[in-house]
C-alpha cells in the first residue's frame, strides 16, 4: 500500500528528533501551502559571470572569485547570491566553504543556495553512479555553505523509452532527496529541456516524487512551448527556487526576446510564492553592464 502525506500534513506534523537526525514523513510532492502575501528576495548567480571565473587565455588571472562575487553582490545590494558549484576549485576543501559563507555573512549577502551539474536518466553504471555521489557530495558542502537549496537537472533520455528515464530520474531524486533531508536542503529540479522540456513532464516527476525535500527550481526562459507563461504559471506553486532569465522563447521563434518583466513576476505574486529569484544572466551584452539596470527592473517588480 503506498502511503502519501500533503505537504500541508508534513508541516503541521512537525519534527521528531531521533539520535541527533530529523524524521520526517515521506510523501508525494504537492504544491507548497504558503499563507499570506507574496515575498520575493532577489539574488544573482554566480552563473552570469561565467566567463570571468575562469583564467584569460593568455594566462591572466580569473577576475572573480567567491569572495570577489560576494562583493559583487553586496556593491549591487543584492539579499542573496547562488554560488553556482562549478566555480569553486574542483577538490575544494571544506575549510575554504566556510570562508566563503563567513565572508558572505560579513557582507551581508545570504547565500540562497547552488547549482551542480548532473544527469539522472543516465543508465545504470559507473556514470550514474558517480553523477548521484557527486550531488550527495554537493549537500553536504551546501550544508556547510549554509545554502538551503540546490538547483538539479533532470536528465535527456539517451535513447531509452521515455518511461525508464523518468523511473531513473525519479530513483535518483528520491536516492538525493533522502540525503538532502538531513541536511535540511531542498532540492530543485529544473525546467531544462531533455525528458523536463515540457511543464506536465516536469509536473508528473515531481508531483511523484516521494519526499518532501523536492520542488521545482523554475528557469523563467527555458521553456520553449507554445505559451510559456502558462507553463510557468502552471509550475510556480511548485517553485523552490526561481531563477530569472530576462528572455523568453515560445516554440517557433528563432531567437529569444525579451521577457515581460511585469508579466512573470506577477505570475509568481498569484502563487504566493515566497522565495528567492536569482537573476541568472544569459544574453550576449556584457553583463558588468547589463546585470545592474536588469537587477533595477527586478527589484521594481519584485515588491
């Protein structure tokens, strides 16, 4: 018999603390139960800068860092930062995390959480095996980071039918979400494309997946359907995380356009969504021009 717990059960259930570790029920996911008014905090990925992470071809050195970013996002005042995983030293060791969140607490930025790359259709074995560690790991130094959420991708199908991709992916996200549970970290599994291209696909995984450490991290500009803002309105009550594109792309225009501020943040305001959105900069104008005037607009429309 499968048993199921709201969300609206879990959290009027409480925390039983058993041997130092949080019990929680599992249960399939629903949409998040939040009372009150809408609550937007901004925040900017480390992802927008991408470029200036990694040394100069020449040798030069990187011009960002953490700790440079972190200021970054102080001088812009940003709420929040999310330190996208792949621009910390590959073997980073945990001592340097805690420096990184001391210096973002001096700064006054909170980190709103981080993002790995992975991929959970891939068919059992040595890649699948280490793809599921390597997001274990990433709990565990998002706990020290003191990130509450990190952004998961779904996976593409690699040629198999579509049901064992989405079994796979479930498996995996149940395997994560157990350990991310004890680390109080949520686990937001993104709209991006592969078996997740589409808002009922990425609905069905997570609306099945059994723990309440799941929900959505919505990507404002990557679905590419015949109306994307009905898909990210169909979304949001799921939404742990958002992050804000500034483009958007229906099917069968050739490149992105635009996106309407005032539209997507108010489709987040009639979830009653309360939450970070990171600004995730993906256009091709230099964004140590372009991220200030975007995050201005944000904040216009985030209150």
């Amino acid at each position: 018999m499968r048993i199921t717990t709201s969300r609206r059960q879990f959290l009027g259930a409480g925390m039983t603390v058993a041997a130092g570790a949080l019990v929680l029920p599992a249960g399939a996911v629903e949409p998040f139960v939040r009372t009150g008014p809408p609550r937007i905090r901004l925040a900017l990925a480390a992802y927008s800068f991408r470029d200036d992470f990694a040394p100069g071809k020449d040798g030069t050195p990187a011009r960002l860092d953490m700790f440079r970013f972190l200021d970054y996002c102080a001088e812009q005042g940003c709420d929040g930062a999310e330190l996208t995983s792949y621009y910390f030293p590959e073997q980073v060791a945990d001592a340097e995390l805690a420096r990184v969140r001391r210096h973002a607490h001096v700064r006054g930025v909170t980190v709103s959480g981080t993002a790995v790359g992975n991929d959970f259709c891939l068919p059992p074995g040595p890649k699948r095996t280490a793809d599921i560690a390597d997001v274990k790991e990433w709990i565990r130094k998002a706990a020290i980071l003191g990130a509450p959420h990190i952004r998961v991708f779904a996976g593409s199908a690699h040629g198999q039918p579509p049901e064992v991709a989405r079994r796979l992916c479930i498996e995996a996200l149940e395997d994560c979400a157990a350990e991310a549970g004890k680390h109080g970290i949520l686990l937001g599994i993104e709209n991006h494309g592969g078996i997740v291209a589409e808002a009922d696909a990425l609905l069905d995984i997570v609306r099945t997946v059994q723990s309440p450490w799941v929900g959505i991290n919505l990507d404002t500009g990557n679905f590419h359907t015949d109306d994307p803002y009905a898909d990210l309105a169909k979304c949001a009550p799921y939404a742990v995380n958002v992050q804000f594109k500034g483009k958007i792309s229906p099917r069968g225009q050739k490149q992105a356009g635009p996106a309407d501020f005032a539209r997507t943040f108010r489709i987040l305001k009639e979830a009653h969504y309360q939450g970070w959105v990171a600004l995730e900069y993906e256009m091709t104008e230099d964004p140590w021009k372009r991220v200030p005037a975007m995050l201005q607009e944000m904040r216009a429309h985030s209150t």
